[in-house]
C-alpha cells in the first residue's frame, strides 16, 4: 500500500470552512502564502524550497523563519488540529523555532500516521529538537512500521531524523535498524538510500539557520 493514510474514524479535525474564521486565518497567514501553483505547503513537501533553481529562495526562507518566530502556540494547535497541508506547515514551523513543548503532540501524531505527507514534518521537528526523548519517538515509530510492508509512509524521513540525532548526540539508536538484512534493509528493498536520505534532512535544517541571502 503506497503512502494514502487517511484520519482514523474516531479522529476530531478541523477543516478549513468559512464558518471557522479562526482556522481560515491561521491558514491564510501561514499555510497558504505565494501563488496557488507555489504555495507555501508545497514547496514544504519534500523539501522543495531546497532546490538549487527555487526563484526567490532567500525570501521565502526569510518569510519562513520569521513566521516561526512570531506564530502563537495557540495558533500552531489550531493548525495541527487541521488536514496535512495545515499540519506539515505547523510542524516545519515548530521545528524551526524548537518549541519542544509540541514534542508529545508530534510524537503521538507521527505514531498514529493519520494522514499523508504530515509525518515529514513532525520529522523534521523532531530532529530539530535532537534529545534522547525524540530518538525514543523516532524508534517507536520505526519498531512500528519497519516491519510493516503494506505501508510506505514517513519511514524515510524517521530514520533521517534518528540518523541525524544520534549523530549530533553521539548515539546510536538507528544502527540496530540498519544492521545487514535488518529491518531497514527488509522495508526499504532497495528503494530509499540511509546515508542521501539523513544528508537532505541536514541540508534542510542548514537551509532554516543560516542567512537566506546565503541559501
């Protein structure tokens, strides 16, 4: 099964309507920025906004950390309580500013895997905090899904993040996963690379502290 989560059946969440001015503000300001073919959430996706040949890469970055900064907590539960292009958005942004007050939320929400693409960002917010209670959510959620042939979902950007963590904290807690026909190597079949997948999180989270002028 390719990576088509959808929200489990009990789940409550927010939908952008305009009878909610609350969630279509948040949006507006932070979500949906740009024009529609270049909004903010996709060049999010996947780390677009890295490309070497983004037009206009230095005042997206510049917009982007800005808005990490300002954004309320209240405004960012408001955002994870909506769809994906809400969630990715407030993860990215949490990651940025490492509000690690978020990290239990993120880290249920990774587990539970309710909907597409989000999991890049409670990734990436995890590996941008970088404690050894992150690396504990990260490996929950490969011990979970690893074994999981059916579904391809955030595993990837998990193992990068854990990849990433022990690296700056001198651990080891993805090596078990990536010993000799371990449960990497059974997930992965070949189709994802460790090393260029934990080099992409690194660039990305280099992308988000330096000067955007310099991007």
């Amino acid at each position: 099964m390719d990576h088509q989560q959808q929200p489990h059946e009990n789940a409550v969440m927010r939908y952008p309507r305009e009878d909610d001015p609350e969630l279509m503000e948040a949006i507006r300001r932070y979500v949906t920025p740009g024009e529609r073919a270049n909004r903010r959430y996709l060049k999010l996706l996947g780390g677009q906004f890295a490309r070497h040949d983004v037009p206009d890469k230095a005042t997206f970055l510049r917009a982007l950390v800005e808005d990490a900064h300002q954004i309320t907590d209240h405004e960012l539960g408001v955002l994870l309580d909506c769809e994906w292009r809400s969630r990715i958005t407030a993860a990215w942004l949490i990651g940025i500013s490492r509000r690690d007050q978020f990290r239990e939320r993120l880290g249920t929400m990774l587990l539970a895997s309710e909907l597409v693409y989000a999991g890049q960002g409670y990734c990436f917010a995890l590996a941008r905090l970088g404690t050894e209670q992150d690396a504990e959510i990260l490996t929950a959620y490969l011990d979970h899904y690893l074994p999981r042939d059916d579904c391809q979902y955030d595993q990837p950007w998990a193992l990068a993040a854990l990849l990433r963590i022990d690296e700056l904290r001198g651990t080891n807690h993805a090596g078990r996963f990536l010993q000799p026909d371990g449960l990497w190597q059974q997930w992965a079949k070949g189709r994802f690379d460790a090393a260029a997948q934990k080099k992409h999180i690194d660039e990305l989270s280099s992308y988000v502290d330096k000067d955007p002028d310099l991007a």
